[in-house]
C-alpha cells in the first residue's frame, strides 16, 4: 500500500479493523515504492505497554 508524507505514526489495519502495525517511513524508488512498518507487538513491547482483555 501507499503511504503519503507524513503519515508516520499512523496506524497500519488488517481486514477486520485491527491494529498490526505502526507506519515508520516510505521509500520512492522510481516504480518501486517500499513501505516500512513496525508490528504492534514490537512497538507496545518497547513502549512497556500491556493490552488488558
């Protein structure tokens, strides 16, 4: 997916809504764009932050 300048921070969705992933920065390559996210678990774990149920 694409993602637009200054859209880092912001939420990457799955199909039902949930949250997956934190986006970090794009690279434009001519026809080649790459997208680099952080997953969920990773950026809650470093954050110290627990999901209660």
């Amino acid at each position: 997916m694409a993602i637009l300048p200054g859209s880092s921070g912001g939420p990457l969705l799955d199909a039902g809504g949930s949250v997956i992933g934190l986006t970090v920065s794009a690279v434009d390559r001519g026809r080649a764009n790459l997208n680099f996210f952080i997953p969920i678990r990773e950026a809650l774990d470093k954050l110290a932050i627990e999901l209660k149920d």
